[in-house]
C-alpha cells in the first residue's frame, strides 16, 4: 500500500472520475463531482436509471465487485480517481486491487472495511483505543446468546457481525424480543452476517452522523447529519437504510463537533494506523449523545445514505480535489473545503413493500423541476431500452432542498416530491420533526 514515500509533491492534474455503486449516494456523488471545476466527466458504474441525466455523467456496464472489469474501464477512460460508494466493494478488497494496479482510490482497504465489515472487530478497536462505545458482547451461537441474556436480565440490542445492508440491527425494547431476535439471527436471517452476534448495552439519547475524510493521518470533518431509520411517521414500523436526513444537524455545535474529533474519530485513525492500516476514504461515525457524553454506536467505511444525498448540495467546487488528496495520502495539499451555511433537507420516496418486500417495474412519472436549490437524485430506478424509467429497488428516489432554514428547506423538498409520481410510492411527511416548526 502507497505510505507516505510515495506521497506526490502537489496534486496531480484531476479530468476523470468513475464513482462505483447505483444507489443514491453515488448518484449524488456524481453529480457532486461534475461540478468541480476541471472535471470533464465522471463514469458511474453500474449507475441507475437517472445516471445519464446528470451533464457530463455516463454509466458504464461494470460490476461493483469486478476489479478487473473496473481497472480495465479505469485504463480506457484514463480515470485519474475512482471513488467507492458501497460498503461491499470495499469489504471485499475492490481498493486494494485498483490500487495494486497504481490507480488512486477514495475508499478504505478491505483491513479499514472491517470497521464496518465487522461489528467484533471494530468493537475490539475501540476497548483497545479508549474510545466510548456501549459495553458489549460477542457470541457465536443461540446457545451462548440465550445464556448471556439469562444472567444479564435486561434488554439488549443485537447486532449481526457483518454487512447486512443497514438492516442487522435490533434495538430491543424486553427479554422476550431480545432472545427472537438472537434466535432470528442464528437462524439464518441474516445470512452468513448473523453467524456471529454483537450484543450491546442500550444508550439513551439523541443519534447523529459525523463523516471524516481521511488520508490515513489527518482528517476533513463534514457537518453532522441525522438520518430517520424508521419506516412510519413517528419514528415506527421497521428499520430501514433511511427514510430521510438532514444536515447540519444542530446536535452538535462546532465545539461538539471538535470534541468527537478529539475523543472518537482521531484515536480511531489512530489505532488503525498502529495496526498498520492507512485509512484512506470516509470515516462515518454513527454517534449517540448521552449523558456521559458522545458515544459510538457504530462505525461505517463509506457515506451513509441518504446523509450523502443531503450533504453533497452543500459541499463546495474544492470537493473532487480534497477527495484525491486523501485517496494519495496528502491531505495537507488539497485546497480547504468549503461547505455552504445554509440548510439541506432530504426525503426518501420508496418502493411499496419497502422495507421487506419492495416491488419493482412500476414506470415513475418526473415533471421537470425549475428550482436550482432543488435535486432530485435516483436511488432504485432503471432505464428501459424506450427510456422510461422504472422503479428497481426498495429507495427509489431522493428528493434534497437547501433552503436559509429547515422549515423551508423540508417545505421545498415536499414541493417537490409532488412532481414525482409512481404506483406505491411512500415517504414519510415528519423528516426532520427535529428541527422543524411547521
């Protein structure tokens, strides 16, 4: 792996960029990336449906775990940055191999994934780094669970150990859906994620994201976000990846934001670095805010989603250059990152069905929307040989808004959502009920 020998004396010139993934992240890191001054053009593989809508942005027909195919595509479109968007890829060493093949990469090795990839992994970190977290346990089968349950007598929150697409968490309110849930999981619901558990003591408290950009040493902090995981209004019905989001959360002011710098994210970046693991892409630490103070709930190697959507908007021209920096290990050349005051508000419309069983193929009616400090980014949708679109996932859509305040930053993105139509479609109308007056 490239250490700091290898470090460039500036930043080497910055024209093409492939963005890996087909949900709405990356289509909002595309359209992000387009708009930094000097970029000709940003590939997205596979992309979705709404991908070729974006100026300058092209899908390519790769897989998102095909490093050869991706090397190949990087070596005929001279890409001088890919940037990972899944957690998948990265778990499964896709920026090891584009960087063995001396391409640059924004995104973690397969080593910095398991901060994600592994619930006991990153647990264990943190025990060794000093950094809060809930007390927890680690079992491998229902067996031990059970028993662990039986002597502790109080609820607990299970956790798959893998990747099991932001759904392998249960926050149990009783005994009784403690031990379904530990039953569920080494039942197979989980699939190979669930052969082993994380089992965690409850916290109390508000919940918000914090992103890093890292370059192995140092780091960009990128407002805080706060994402609704709940299906219904309310915060009820299933967990999902994420009804909605906001930023920048008021949770953390710039003093808290400095102080879950200062206890989490560079002690992190720090243990990693004594395990030999230069940490290369985004740091998103899924923090609660307690009484005692900020503690980790848990760490992802990638942008959440839909945070990504609602922070993109806000990022200044300097982004795609800062994103390189890290991805080469000198952050220290990038220019700063500037990042707009106002308010970004996000709605996710989702498939019928969604979370469980979404359906696919109904045709997603898009009136043209004429307000600049509107996006609407394509999560779930397709592009059929006539050119309709069609919904083929259970988050179909995005809609973001920026706006002076959240009031009016949640009262655009409605507005907007009204120019989107499909059969199904459901969003929640309490985004951001945190904030918002009206």
């Amino acid at each position: 792996m490239a250490h700091s020998s290898s470090r460039p004396q500036t930043l080497p010139p910055l024209r093409h960029l492939l963005v890996v993934g087909c949900g709405g992240r990356e289509q909002a890191l595309a359209w992000a990336l387009r708009r930094c001054p000097g970029i000709e053009a940003v590939w997205v593989t596979p992309g979705n449906g709404g991908t070729q809508d974006l100026d300058n942005c092209k899908s390519l027909a790769v897989g998102e775990q095909d490093p050869e195919g991706l090397i190949k595509a990087c070596r005929e479109q001279a890409i001088d940055l890919v940037v990972i968007g899944p957690e998948a890829p990265l778990a499964a060493g896709v920026a090891d191999r584009l960087r063995d093949a001396k391409i640059a990469v924004f995104g973690p090795s397969a080593e910095g994934a398991q901060l994600e990839s592994s619930k006991a992994w990153a647990k264990a970190l943190m025990r060794e780094a000093g950094i809060p977290t809930a007390g927890h346990w680690t079992v491998a089968s229902a067996i031990e669970g059970l028993e662990l349950l039986k002597q502790l007598q109080r609820p607990l929150v299970v956790k798959a150990d893998g990747l099991a697409a932001g759904k392998g968490v249960t926050v149990a309110e009783t005994l009784e859906e403690t031990e379904a849930a530990i039953r569920d999981a080494f039942a197979g619901r989980f699939g190979c994620a669930g052969e082993r558990l994380v089992l965690e003591e409850r916290l109390r408290g508000p919940e918000v994201s914090v992103f890093a950009l890292c370059d192995g040493e140092r780091m960009v902090l990128l407002p805080p976000a706060q994402d609704h995981k709940r299906l219904l209004e309310g915060d009820r019905g299933p967990n999902t990846g994420g009804m909605g989001a906001y930023a920048p959360a008021p949770l953390l002011d710039q003093a808290g934001l400095e102080q879950v710098q200062q206890l989490v994210l560079e002690p992190t970046l720090q243990a990693l670095r004594d395990q030999g693991i230069h940490y290369r892409g985004v740091i998103y630490a899924g923090l609660m805010l307690t009484q005692e103070g900020p503690q980790v709930i848990e760490f992802n190697c990638r942008f959440g989603d839909p945070e990504c959507q609602t922070l993109m908007p806000l990022m200044g021209p300097e982004l795609a250059n800062v994103l390189q920096a890290c991805a080469l290990g000198c952050l220290d050349q990038a220019p700063e990152l500037s990042v707009a005051q106002t308010c970004s508000a996000c709605v996710v419309a989702a498939a019928e069905g969604y979370p469980e069983t979404p359906r696919k193929g109904d045709l997603i009616q898009l009136k043209s929307d004429p307000d600049s400090q509107r996006q609407l980014f394509h999560a779930g949708t397709r592009r059929q040989d006539d050119g309709q679109v069609v919904t083929a996932g259970g988050r179909v859509l995005t809609q973001v808004a920026q706006a002076a305040d959240f009031d009016q930053a949640f009262a655009s993105a409605y507005a907007g959502l009204e120019l989107v139509r499909f059969n199904g479609m459901q969003f929640r109308r309490d985004i951001g009920y945190q904030v918002r007056r009206s």
